[in-house]
C-alpha cells in the first residue's frame, strides 16, 4: 500500500487527508492483500469468490466481501 502511495505521491495524499485514512483503514488493507495473493497464484475469479464466502461463514463478525465483483 505505501509503494502505491509512493508512486502517485504522498503530498497528493497529504493534501486531501487521504492518506490516513487508506493507510489505516484494515479492511482495505485485507482485501488488497488477498488480490494480490489470488494474482501472484493465478486463482480464478470462482476459487476466489469460494474463498471470500468460505472466510465470510468462519469470520461472521468481521466485514468482508463474498464476492470479489
């Protein structure tokens, strides 16, 4: 995530305040890492989807996607 905010600029972020927000936002910083975990595989979109479900039902308490569209 920071290499990504390396590369637009952070006083970009700085600037409109969102930098914090992205940077400490966990849920986004969970789904970005399991997009990069399904592209560095190669899982398609179908395995994908069945894991997000599967950590949904084990997870009940914390807020994820079931789908990744």
């Amino acid at each position: 995530m920071e290499d990504m905010i390396r590369d637009v600029g952070e006083d970009s972020f700085h600037q409109t305040h969102v930098y914090d927000s992205l940077k400490d936002d966990s849920r986004l910083s969970a789904v970005l890492r399991l997009f990069n975990i399904k592209a560095r595989n190669g899982w398609t979109d179908r395995s994908f989807t069945e894991m997000l479900e599967l950590l949904h039902q084990l997870l009940s308490k914390v807020t994820l996607l079931t789908s990744h569209y």
